[in-house]
C-alpha cells in the first residue's frame, strides 16, 4: 500500500486537519512528524469541532494507529489534556491506538518562561511566536541539553537533567531578562507525574511503522505549519523551529525517503499568513476584510486574527519544488463565493525587475510586489456540490489556472469545513473516489 506525506503549501493554516482526517480513513498509520502544539488541526465532524494540537487527526477514525514522531517536541500537560478531552466526546484514546515515540523531546516549564520573555525583549521586533515554548524546546534538543520522552519515564536520568538545565535556564532568566527563577521541586513533581501517565504509550515509533510497512500496510505523514515556516527554505526568521517540508516526514518519523510514495500539497484557494513577516499579496482592505470574515482566519491554537490575501503562485510553485508535490489539495475555495473577481499572483517585481522564482533573502521579499492574473468570480453556493462537473463553470476555470500553472494535478477541492463538503478527484491511497459517507 501506498505511503503518503501531507504538507501544507503556504505559511500553515492550509486545512491539513480536515485533508488529514478525510484520508485517514485509508490508512492504517497516521503519523505526526514535527512541531509542537504552537499548530492546530480544527476539524469538523458531524456538525462537532474538534480542534487538535499534537495528536494526529485520524484519532477520530477506529482500527487506526496514531503515532507522535520523534520530530515532535511534547508538551505533556497539553497531550494529557487532549486525551482527555477527547474521550470525554467519547472518542476512544489509548496505547491502542495512539503511539509515542520515546525519542520525542519534551517541552519544559522553562521554554515556554525563555519564549515569552524573548517576545517581550523584542518588543516590535518580535518574531511572532505562539510562546508555546516550541524554538527553546528545539533549541536544546540542537544543543544536546533537550529531555526526552524516555527520560520523563525514568525519574533517575529526568531529575539529573533537569537539575542541571534549571541551573542555567534560571541563570538566563533572572541576569538576562530580570525574571523570577523557577523551583525544581514544583517542576520535577509535575513532570514525573506526567511521566507516569504517559509511560503506557511509548514505543519506538520507527521500528513500529517499519514493521507496519513490511506487512503492506498504509502510511499517512502529517506535518504542521507550512513550507514557507520551514526553519531552512521558509521567510527566516519569521519561521518556525522544525523542517516542515516533506523531507522532515523521514527525519521527524524514522522512515527511509524510499518508502515515501506520493506528496500532496495542501493550498488554500486564497493566502493567509500569522504572526511577522513579509506576504507580497496581503489584502487591507474590504477583500481582505471579507476573506478573514467568512473564512474565520483566526488561529486554532492562539485565537490570532490570521492576515489574508490573494493565492500567490510563486509560493505555491516554491512549495512544489521543495516538497516534490505529486498532487493539490484545494481548501476553503467556498469563501471566495461572492467576490466580482479572485486573482492568482504568477510573479514579483521587485526594483523594476521580474522574478519568478521565490527569493530567498526575507529583505528581498519584503520590497516585491505582485503581478496579478484576473478570473471572473461566482456568487453560486457551492457548497453542497460534491462533484467537479456540477461546480460553476467560473469556479472550475479558476480550478484549472491554478493547476495549469502549478504543472501538478488537484486530487481534492474542499467546499466547506465539514468533512463531506468535499470533492475528490483521486484517492492518493487507491487513485479512486473516496467512499460516498465522505
């Protein structure tokens, strides 16, 4: 069976979730591979939000196996806490069904007091993090100072660390920031306790999905964030602190890049980004404003209103070179029901010059300006339409520029937030329509 990687195209926010858990219903495996809680996975079943952070969205699906690779950094309070609220929509969540690897790194107390204290030092010049904890977290797993999964399971080797990285995190905090220090005692206490709860899940992940592999079973790979956050090809440093290209499905899981079959390429039919940094086709104006509103682009995770504007094909066509994307996913294309006109971005100007490729330097991308292509926009509801036929002919037009420019197939157009407002042109697990419950 096939193994296939979800990635989200633009700066996150793509509608990975809902992808996620349309295809979970294919696989056998669902896999997590990096970043933290700082992402969130909002999706919507049977008229019931449920809004993820760590656990991977085919939790909401049965006989599935849900893994949290070892590029995930864990922040145990957040994952009990999921746990819980899940089974109390009484979904079922156990060591059944949901795996973590023992190789994952473990936010601390003291990340998330680093994280907040940098923001406020930075004043406005801050990067825009969701002070989650995230960076410092990756930071010391760089270092070799991080604590893992494994050594929250075992009090002997999780004290010792934390004594030692208290000493210095303490040190940071009150000479540097001027902050108040922390107390082992409150912090060892409450993360053995986590420890304790958390025992019964942990596995060697990578040996897990090999295994699952070499009976033929099926493999979904979901990143957070988006491409252009990666931490080496996003807008540095407005980034975030994990590789969230396809290639860090290998790294983040500890599967070989040979057992990967296809990349599917999650893309908002319009732009979004959050927090700092440069968006060439941001909208301020009554677009922007309708985009925002009937999109609801505020952060799952942070409630942050997410900033908007038109589909940027340089960034899209970015994303499929870095990702070797093999096929789209088109989401929210409903919200651009009511607009005279949508508009794709195919190039920059930047000093009087063309460029078609996405620059590397965040200083450069900061002065380019968008050259735009017009298509005539709809007011039809499509939202009950579950075929790509039945779509207004306007609709499907703007459908096909995107995928005549991109030079990659759409396999999935998502009409609205409910797992059946979608149409599926190919099963990447089967290359054939999903099912009809979808």
């Amino acid at each position: 069976m096939p193994n296939v990687v979800v990635v989200g195209t633009q700066w996150g926010d793509e509608g990975k979730g809902k992808v996620v858990d349309l295809l979970s219903d294919s696989a056998d495996y669902i896999v997590r591979f990096q970043g933290g809680n700082n992402a969130g996975h909002t999706l919507v079943v049977a008229g019931e939000t449920f809004i993820l952070h760590l656990i991977p969205s085919g939790i909401l699906h049965p006989n599935k196996t849900c893994c949290i690779g070892n590029g995930v950094v864990v922040d145990p309070a957040v994952l009990l806490g999921e746990i819980k609220n899940l089974r109390s929509h009484q979904v079922p969540v156990g060591p059944d069904n949901l795996v973590i690897s023992g190789q994952a790194h473990v936010i601390m107390t003291y990340h998330r007091e680093v994280d907040h204290a940098r923001e406020r030092r930075k004043g406005k010049g801050k990067i825009g993090t969701t002070g989650r904890g995230i960076g410092p977290c990756y930071e010391d797993k760089a270092s070799r100072a991080g604590i893992r999964i494994h050594d929250l399971i075992n009090p002997n080797s999780f004290t010792g660390k934390l004594k030692e990285n208290l000493a210095e995190k303490n040190f940071y905090l009150e000479k540097f920031f001027g902050g108040q220090p922390l107390n082992y005692d409150s912090i060892a206490e409450e993360y053995l306790a986590y420890g304790e709860q958390l025992r019964p899940y942990v596995a060697n992940v990578s040996e897990l999905l090999d295994n699952a592999r070499r009976q033929g079973k099926s493999i979904l790979f979901e990143g957070a964030q988006g491409t252009h956050l990666d931490i080496d090809h996003g807008t540095y440093p407005f980034v975030t602190s994990s590789n969230a290209v396809a290639g860090g499905a290998c790294c983040g899981s500890g599967i070989g890049p040979g057992h990967i079959d296809t990349v599917i390429g999650i893309c908002k039919a319009y732009t979004t980004r959050v927090g700092s940094g440069p968006f060439p086709t941001e909208l301020t104006d009554a677009v922007g404003e309708h985009l925002q509103k009937e999109g609801s682009e505020f952060g799952s995770t942070t409630g942050r209103p997410r900033r908007c504007g038109w589909l940027d094909m340089v960034v899209l066509k970015n994303a499929a070179r870095l990702n070797g994307l093999t096929s789209l996913a088109i989401t929210k294309l409903d919200v651009l029901t009511g607009l005279d006109r949508v508009r794709i971005a195919t190039s920059y100007v930047q000093e009087a010059s063309s460029l078609g490729i996405f620059p590397t330097e965040c200083f450069i991308l900061e002065r380019c300006q968008p050259s735009y292509v017009d298509f005539p926009g709809w007011s039809e509801d499509i939202s009950g339409i579950r075929t790509f036929s039945d779509l207004p002919q306007k609709t499907q037009r703007y459908l096909r520029a995107i995928e005549e420019m991109a030079e990659i197939p759409l396999s999935i157009v998502s009409v609205g937030a409910g797992r059946e407002q979608t149409i599926v042109l190919r099963n990447p697990f089967e290359d054939i329509s999903l099912p009809s419950t979808f």
